[in-house]
C-alpha cells in the first residue's frame, strides 16, 4: 500500500504534535480574521505537510492517500481551517501531471510553493501569441492568503463566441496562475470553517502563458516527474481529501465528549458519563465514525492498489471511492449531531469547541465534491447507467 513506511508516518505525527500549541494559539485568530494566520501557514509549508502528494522528484512526500489521510486527519482533531488549508494544497498537487516538466517544475518544484484555488465558475480565457488572456472570479478559494499559485478552469472564448469540442461541450483549460496577479475579495462570511480564508479570487485580463493554461480533459500520460499513481486517480484522491478533515473534527468532538464526562448538568444529579442516553449515544458516535473511516480508508486504498498496478480505475471503482467519500462526510456531521445531543449548553458556548465542530462539520457536507448529491451518479453507476457528475470521466 504505502509509498512511505511505519515509521516515517510516525515521524509526521510527532510533527503534528509538535506544531500543537502553535496550532492552538492561532486558532480564534483564524475564526475572527477569515483567513489561516501566515505563521501557522509557513509552518505546515517547512513541515512538508502542503507537499505530502508531491512526487519525490519535484521535492515531496509522495505518499498514498490513506497515508496522507491519516496525517491529515490527526490535523483537523486539532484544527479544522489548519487541516483545509493543507488538504487544498495538496488536492491541487494532485493536477500537477497535467502541466509539461517545465511547469511543474516552476510551480510545484520549489518548497516555498503553496497552491489554492477553485474550478467554479469557470472563467474566461482568450487566445492571444504564446498563451491566453484569462479574467473572471471563482469562488471558494480556501487558502488563498498565503498561496503563492492558483488554480483554476477557464473556457476558451475566439471573442466573444465560446469554443466547443465536436461534443458541443466548451473547451477548457486547467490554469494556473501566480498569486500576485490575482486579487482577493473578502466574501468568506459563513456559518463554519471560518479560518480557511475560501475567499473569492478575481483575475482581470491576465496574461497565462501556454504552458500554464492547459487542455483539461481526461489525463492520458502525466509528464515525466508526475508519472506516479496519484495522477491516474487525481479527483479520488483530491476530494478524498475534504473527508478527512470531516473525520478528524467528528473524532475531536467524540474525544471532547469524552473528556467532559464529569460535568453534572444544571438541575441534575448525575454526571454526563452516568447517563445511559449519553452512554448510548457515545457508543453509536464511536461506532458510526470508526465504520465510516475504515470504508473510506478500504476504499481509496483499494483505488490506490489498482492504479499503481493498472494505471486506472474503471467506472465501478470511481462510484465506491465517490460513495466512501461521501459516506464519511455525511456520518461526520451525524456524529457530531450525537455528541451535540449530549452535551447540552455546554454546546453553544463559544468557549467550548463543540459548536465549532458543529459548525464546520455540516459546513462540509454543503460541498460539491462530496455532498449527499453526488450519490445520485454512484447509484446511476449501480444501475448500469451512465453517470451524471462530469467528474466520472477523469
């Protein structure tokens, strides 16, 4: 299964740990100013922790998904908006096999390199001598303060028509553009994850060279240096990544259960953990979560063991990975609706974290890539039929 042995996970953990209380000391900073403050940002960038998807040619980690999950994960138990932040980056290095040696090598070569970004809605890019003028604004864009490249999908427009394949389907391009020419609307005001900074990104009629702007269109051969599993499975692996962070802040919400057992609530008596609905509904949450993790988990690596063999997945395989995905994301947000149920005011304090974990739990469930929705198209695929998310394809 893994890239990276036992031990060297085990090194990346103690990392985690280590950046614990820095974690922690900037963490209401994030929520109030929208964004991942820079110095708990550059210290995940010299952690290695934006490149653990990076293949070792271009300076990375290059690890399995479950690997990276686990990391990953053990972030979010600590810090959701942390965890986001690191996870969009590394979801966006796995599109780096798209880009020639060249490109990859100017943008995910270099350590100081921290990639955000968003593909909706797609903008607006016109041919012009050596590459495109490219302008409109997408939204979401977690990260984007302390990203030094962005990400993103444009259409190709000759003036004012919009370009089509042979499908009628508009041809598009997968961009990446240096963040000192885009510009930041400050527009992240949400119920939860607040300190990912997903604000919106505006480009006006910048210049992209070709090789930055590239055909988006199935991934066929990756350049040499991302010539690695990760680039045959990179949307698996890419939005796998939004459910590890949901498995992480469902586990810090069990854990703070736990750890609150002896509160004896107003008007009662008994301590929380003498409770038999608080025991019940404990074990449930334990049990929901630890079965969702371990679906997910058997599920991507299972993709992982197949592309590292076969160099891809078939149409079955993409269902499962979506549905494992999706599962956990959902029982994330049942797990802390069963540890809210639990802790009574105690739950909407905000000196208590079990309204945060509330907050972004069932903000992740509201994403695209991994929303109740998208079981639509793994049932479609169950039924023989062809699927009607477009990211089946790639």
């Amino acid at each position: 299964m893994a890239t990276i042995n036992a031990i060297d996970i085990d090194e990346l953990l103690e990392r985690v740990s280590e950046l614990e209380p820095l974690i922690r000391s900037h963490s209401d900073e994030a929520e109030r100013q929208r964004r991942l403050p820079a110095p708990v940002a550059e210290a995940m960038r010299d952690a290695g922790f934006f490149r653990m998807f990076r293949p070792h040619s271009r300076g990375g980690l290059e690890l399995d998904p479950v690997s990276e999950y686990r990391v990953a994960e053990a972030i979010a138990r600590i810090d959701s908006a942390v965890a986001w932040n690191v996870q969009i980056c590394n979801a966006s290095e796995t599109f780096g096999g798209w880009f020639s040696d060249e490109a990859s090598a100017q943008v995910f070569g270099q350590d100081e390199t921290i990639v955000a970004g968003a593909f909706n809605p797609h903008r607006k890019a016109v041919p012009v001598d050596g590459g495109y003028r490219v302008s409109g604004q997408t939204t979401f864009n977690s990260g984007c303060h302390n990203a030094t490249w962005l990400i993103g999908l444009a259409d190709i427009y000759d003036g004012e028509t919009l370009r089509v394949n042979d499908q009628g389907q508009p041809t598009t391009l997968l961009t990446l553009v240096p963040a000192s020419e885009v510009q930041i609307v400050e527009n992240w005001n949400t119920l939860g994850m607040c300190g990912t900074g997903s604000h919106d990104v505006r480009v006006e009629n910048v210049f992209v060279p070709e090789m930055m702007a590239v055909p988006f269109v199935p991934l066929e051969q990756p350049n040499n240096a991302y010539d690695v599993p990760v680039s045959r499975m990179p949307i698996w692996a890419a939005i796998g990544c939004h459910s590890a962070v949901s498995l992480g802040i469902a586990q810090a919400a069990v854990d703070e259960l736990v750890a609150l057992g002896r509160k004896v609530p107003a008007y009662t008596e008994n301590t929380l953990r003498d409770r038999q609905i608080v025991q019940t509904r404990l074990a449930q949450a334990e049990g929901k979560l630890s079965a969702a993790r371990a679906f997910f988990h058997s599920a991507l690596d299972e993709a992982w063991n197949t592309v590292s063999e076969t160099g891809e997945l078939n149409m079955a395989q993409k269902a499962r990975c979506q549905l494992a995905i999706t599962h956990a994301v959902i029982s994330a947000g049942e797990v802390v609706n069963l540890v809210h149920s639990c802790v009574g005011a105690t739950g909407i304090r905000n000196e208590a974290r079990f309204q945060k974990h509330f907050r972004d739990a069932h903000v992740i469930t509201q994403h695209a890539f991994v929303c109740e929705s998208r079981l639509e198209a793994v049932g479609q695929v169950m039924f023989g039929l062809a699927p009607s998310w477009p990211f089946f394809n790639f």
